[in-house]
C-alpha cells in the first residue's frame, strides 16, 4: 500500500481508536451500575461473564456484517439504528436523566445473580451491535487495499474495523477507569460521543443512498474528497465542542 492509503487507514484506525475509548467507557459505567448490587464475589464473575459475552458478540457481529455489508437494506438499517440509538441516549441524558436512574437503581435491587448476567449479556449484544455498526460506516468509504477480501469486505477495511473492535475490548477491560474518570471530569464528552455516532449514522445514510439500486446521490459523492473532509471536520468539531463546552469537574480551581 502506498503511503497516502496507510495515512487514510491509519487516521480512521485513531478515529476508531477514540471512539471506541469513549463507548467503552460508557458501557463499562452502565455495566458497573448493573452489578453493583451483587456481591462482590459475584460482581466479579458476573463481569467477567460480560467480558467475555463483549468478546464474543463483538466479533460475531463483525463477520455477520461483513458478509451483509453490501446488502443496501442492512447499510439502511445500520444507518437508522445509528441515529437512533444516538438521539435516544442524547434525549435520555439530558432530558429524562434523573427518572431513568431512579427506575434502573430500583429495577437492579430485583435482580439475583443469573438475572443480572442475562441483562448484563442482553447488553453485551446492545453494544456490540453499536460498535461495529459505527466502525463499519466509518471504514466503508475507505479505499480499497490489495488486501484479500474477507466477507464481503476489503481485506484492509476488515482488519481496520477488527483492531477497532479489539482496542474497544481492552480498553473495557484494562483502560474503562481511565475513560469513566475523564468522562466525569468532562460529562459533555458522552454526549458529544452518541453525537458523533449519529453523524456516523448520517455518513452510513449517504452510502445507502449512493448504492447502485438506490442512486439518490451519486457513488462519486459519497466516496469523494470533499464529503470525506467535510464529514471528518463536524466529527472534529463536535468531538471539540464536547470537550470544551463541558465544565470540567474535580479540576482544582485558582
């Protein structure tokens, strides 16, 4: 590969890198908060069940995908879902906030042991779905590498979304605290992260609507220089703006 590909590659692979950071970060909070009622040998082991469920149902949804990528009814669906699980936690966060811990805080003193495993794998696959699904609009608009296809994907675009979805499952296991501190520090940041899985959602949308049994927008459009740089400069700028308009919190004050 030349080197302006493994320029390309390598910035989306740090795009993917960051975001992962962020949803990794947030699913493990939502995690922590459904077994923290459980003992804490229990706790233990039922976050260990989640690991691995992560684990599994992330790599599942990846080679699922990759031989449906192509199919414009799955990228219209992606797409959709993208948005919508982006708009929901935004709504949720900052308008129903309050009432929504309330509920789950009451609901998790219900669970026994294996109830909480259940709901904890239930997520698993939430987020699983989430990840990939938003690593996939992402790497698709890539350009194709010599690389052997996998699925119904570029051998390169693969093995990009696969070390997004691997540096997700580390950070969860080694890094979440990292990231749950800085998001405490820095609330805005989970929103501006659900925020910039929309507009992935939004860039997922124009590659559906550019497939050829659809040819709203031209194919060219959405794989052209100028839809790449304007899409990567909102990703930017929302990414900026959940940093610096989040009031930073636990910070020592002069």
């Amino acid at each position: 590969m030349d080197i302006s590909l493994l320029l390309e590659y390598g910035w989306v692979l740090l795009l993917l890198v960051a975001l992962e950071g962020l949803l990794a970060a947030d699913n493990a909070l939502v995690l922590a908060i459904m077994v923290k009622h459980l003992p804490d040998k229990e706790r233990k082991k039922a976050l260990f069940y989640g690991l691995a469920g992560a684990f599994v149902f992330r790599f599942a949804s990846l080679f699922i995908i990759s031989f449906l990528v192509d199919v414009w009814q799955i990228q219209a669906l992606g797409a959709l879902y993208l948005l919508f699980i982006s708009i929901n936690h935004i709504v949720r966060k900052v308008v129903f906030k309050k009432n929504k811990e309330e509920s789950e805080e009451k609901e998790k003193k219900k669970s026994g042991f294996w109830g909480t495993v259940i709901k904890v794998e239930l997520a698993d696959i939430a987020f699983a779905i989430d990840s990939i699904l938003a690593a996939v609009a992402l790497a698709m608009t890539l350009p194709d590498t010599p690389l052997p296809a996998i699925g119904g994907l570029d051998g390169g675009k693969f093995i990009v979304i696969f070390l997004g979805g691997l540096i997700g499952l580390v950070i969860m296991r080694f890094a979440a605290n990292l990231f749950v501190k800085l998001l405490q520090q820095r609330p805005g940041l989970e929103i501006a992260a659900f925020a910039i899985v929309g507009w992935v959602g939004v860039k997922l949308l124009v590659l559906t609507l550019s497939h050829p049994e659809i040819g709203v927008l031209s194919y060219e459009f959405a794989h052209s220089t100028g839809w790449k740089l304007f899409f990567y400069g909102v990703l930017i700028l929302i990414a900026a703006a959940g940093w610096f308009l989040s009031k930073g919190k636990n910070q020592p004050t002069e």
